[in-house]
C-alpha cells in the first residue's frame, strides 16, 4: 500500500475481511462511547442506517485526532427488524430471546465505512443486507445456543453467518462483506480511486 492505513476497531472479522484482501494497516480501537451515542442518535429519531453511518464516522474521527496524518477507516453495523433496533445481547438469554424473535421474519443489516484523512471525513457508503431467518423452536435455539456458547454474545444478532449461524436462515440477500460489517467492494474501489492501493 502507498499510504498507510488504520482500521478504527478491534473486530476481529473486519481485520480478516481486510487481511484477506491484502489491506495493510494497523488496528487502533476508537475511544468513544458507542451505546451512549447510539442512544442519543435513536433519540433524536435517526433511521438504522444514519445509526451506523455516525457511529463509523465517530470511531474515524477519534481515531483520526490521534494520527491526523493516516487515513483512518471507521466501520459500524446496525441490525434491525422493522422498528426496533437491536443491540449485541449481554447474556445466554437475551441471545435466546433475540433469536426467537427473528424466527420466521426477515431482518436488514446495515454496514457503513466511512474514511477520515486530517480531521475529515473524505469518504462514506453504508451497505445493507436482507436475511431471512426460517421458524425456529424454542428447542433448537437452546441447543443452538449450547453448541456456540458465549459466541452468540459478541454479534448484534446472537450468531455467526461464517459458522453455525447460517442454520439459521431460509434466504439472504446482500454481500458477505456487508453482513460481517465491512463494505469492502465499494471500499476497495475507493482505495483503488485513491491511488491508495494498486488499480
């Protein structure tokens, strides 16, 4: 790469979406307090998506005070069914409850990306995918949730698309990208654009 990158997070699967790719960067977690801006941002009556896009923008951002001279990626995911909005779950049995209320319905998932080179924001997109979960029982989501273990509580929706997860669902439509929380394709373009990576 001819410019050195930085992704505004700790995520595991992001830093493998972008490894794979052949991205170098370096990771650097953005202080902020999502759940108490997420909080405000629903407050103030902000759709899903406009939720992860100032979440993004707000991890690129901190991160980029720090390192005003780097090119600073912050990403976001927000998932919701209908209205509500849903928040990672805390325990075994809001992951269970999360689960159960997904059954037979049909679920959007909102990716952003937003870049930040000296202190602004020079770029973003947010993605979003449909995924429809089929009827599940209370009894297979029990043994479900057994199997994956504490697993289940480090996504929004209490599951991993990339692994036992995908039991889940009937159909899905969207990139994989996009559902792990990291717009790549339309990121990668711009990289490219950029003359950040080699076209």
């Amino acid at each position: 790469m001819k410019q050195e990158l930085i992704l505004a997070s700790s995520s595991a699967s992001r830093q493998m979406l972008m490894s794979n790719a052949g991205l170098t960067f370096s990771a650097i977690p953005a202080d902020i307090d999502e759940r108490a801006l997420d909080e405000q941002l629903e407050r103030d009556g902000a759709n899903p998506e406009e939720v992860a896009l100032e979440l993004a923008k707000a991890k690129a951002l901190a991160v980029g005070r720090l390192h005003p001279a780097t090119l600073v990626l912050g990403c976001d995911q927000t998932m919701a069914l209908g209205t509500r909005v849903y928040h990672k779950p805390k325990t075994m049995a809001e992951a269970e409850a999360h689960l159960l209320s997904l059954s037979g319905k049909v679920h959007r998932l909102n990716s952003a990306a937003v870049l930040v080179h000296g202190g602004e924001v020079i770029w973003q997109t947010v993605s979003s995918a449909e995924l429809a979960v089929r009827i599940l029982t209370a009894e297979f989501v029990s043994r479900h949730l057994q199997r994956v273990g504490h697993r289940a509580l480090t996504s929004v929706g209490a599951y991993q698309l990339e692994g036992e997860g995908i039991q889940l669902f009937t159909s899905i439509e969207g990139d994989y990208f996009t559902i792990l929380g990291l717009p790549l394709l339309p990121l990668l373009s711009k990289l490219r654009d950029m003359d950040v990576i080699d076209g």
